[in-house]
C-alpha cells in the first residue's frame, strides 16, 4: 500500500513541477533568452522524476500487462539499448553541458546524428522509457512513458521549436525543412 501513496506522491509532484517548468521556460524563451540555471536544473529533476516512477511500477510491476515475459524483456532491452546509443551520440554532438542543458543557444547544432533528428535526445529517452516499460510489462509505468512523451512532445513543437526559429531564422527553417523532428526513414531516391 505504501508503494501506491508514494508514486501517487510522485506523480502529483510530477505534474506540478512540469507546469512550473512550462512557465519559467516560456518565459525565456519569449524573451529568447536561454534557459536560467534553475530552469535546467528544474528539467533535469523533472525528467529524474519520471524516470523514476517509469523505474518504480516497473520495477513493482503494477498493473501488469499480457505480454509474454521472456519476449518483452528482450524486446525492452533491445528498444532501451537503442535509446541510450541515440541519446549518447546527440549528448557527445552537442559538446557542452551549457547547451545540453538549454543555457548556451549560440549555435545551432546540424551535424552528425542532428543530420537524421532534430531531437535525439528526445529520440533516446522516448525509446530508453518505453523499453523499460516494456521490458517489465509495467502498464502503469507504459502510461508514464505515454504522459512524458506527450509532454515533451508538446514542449518541442509549443516551446523549443518557435525559440530556435526566433533565434537562428532562416537557417533553423531551412534545417527544419530538411531534417525531421525526431528521425529520418530511408527512402529511395526519386520519391
């Protein structure tokens, strides 16, 4: 029972603290200023939050989902270790824990794995999340991984994307037109 009043605990504090982070980032970002120190940290901590309660009911297995177990734990490890790659190979792109974290918008990044997502990191966590809910077959911990999807998700396309277009212009909606949000499928040429 305990276990339920601290993830209900969790999940409230979740909301809240996103909503907060909503706000104090808009608010930069309208006054296209990058991100104050306590803006990232306070998205670094939101994002640990939701990790951890991903972690937890995955862990405690609530609501547990019908999949057979040995097939979704492979299946979670394999999305999850496919995370982590695309999630390090942005990281190391970006070169500076001042820019990964949101405080340093000097330069738009469009090289090496930027040249296939927008957003790898984004790309990363998302598959990093879903792995592990599925690898547990936790549908309380899927439904975490749904909510911050959509959450960052709606960050990107309300938040992030109108600052970088302010920021960078032409060059943003030129990268914008080319490379998308989150990956690129091969196509053949000519279509």
């Amino acid at each position: 029972m305990w276990i339920y009043i601290v993830i209900i605990g969790l999940a409230i504090m979740w909301l809240l603290l996103g909503i907060f982070e909503w706000k104090g980032t808009k608010k930069a970002y309208e006054h296209e200023e990058p991100l104050s120190k306590e803006v990232s940290a306070g998205w670094g901590i939101l994002g640990l939050i939701g990790l951890f309660l991903i972690i937890v009911t995955s862990f405690f297995n609530i609501w547990q989902l019908p999949i057979n177990k040995k097939l979704a734990f492979i299946m979670g490890i394999v999305i999850l270790g496919i995370g982590v790659i695309i999630m390090i190979m942005g990281l190391i792109e970006f070169r500076s824990t001042r820019r990964v974290m949101g405080q340093d918008a000097s330069k738009l990044i469009t090289s090496g794995i930027y040249r296939w997502s927008r957003n790898p990191q984004l790309l990363g966590t998302y598959l990093l999340i879903f792995g592990i809910s599925i690898m547990e077959r936790s549908g309380l911990a899927f439904l975490f991984t749904i909510i911050g999807i959509l959450y960052y998700h709606l960050y990107t396309i309300k938040l992030e994307e109108p600052f970088l277009e302010r920021m960078f212009g032409e060059e943003y909606r030129r990268y914008k037109s080319r490379t998308p949000r989150y990956i690129r499928v091969l196509r053949r040429e000519g279509k």
